[in-house]
C-alpha cells in the first residue's frame, strides 16, 4: 500500500476528502486544525515528541476516519497547524 493515500475525515455535519499519510513510527492521529470544528474538541491537550525531540502540548478532537489505515468507530486526533508541500 501507498504511503500517501486518499481517505475521509467524517465530522457530525459534513465529510471531508483528505490525503492520508501513515507514520509507521507514530503513535499518535494528527488532524489539520483547519478540519476541526468546535463540538469535535475534546477540551484537552496531549504531548507529542516531535522528530526533532522537542515535546509540545496539542488539543485533541474526535473523528470517525475512512482511510485504508484506519476506519470505523472513532480516534482521538492531535490537532495541529500543518504546513504540507508536494515533494517532487
């Protein structure tokens, strides 16, 4: 299977075609923040080591996923601000 691949983040008031890319090294789902919307927060927040080993602390949400990697019932998401380039 792809690395990057054409999946779904299901919400309570609309679906939304993403592009999915798994982390064989991560133990966590991160979502864009710009797919959150407030009744899908959960009001906390989670640590997560980044690559560079610094730790930050992200909100976290929860989403139904249709992805070749995950699908059915619901995760708990990082939610962070993220920067994507196509690489060539």
């Amino acid at each position: 299977m792809a690395p990057i691949c054409r999946g779904r983040v299901v919400s309570w008031t609309n679906d939304v075609d993403v592009d999915v890319m798994r982390d064989s090294g991560s133990t966590s789902c991160v979502v864009p923040t710009n797919l959150v919307r407030e009744t899908q927060k959960t009001g906390t927040m989670s640590l997560c080591m980044l690559i560079d080993g610094t730790v930050k602390r992200y909100p976290t949400a929860i989403f139904e996923l249709d992805t070749p990697y995950l699908s059915g019932g619901r995760v708990q998401a990082l939610c962070m601000a993220i920067q994507c380039m196509t690489l060539s």
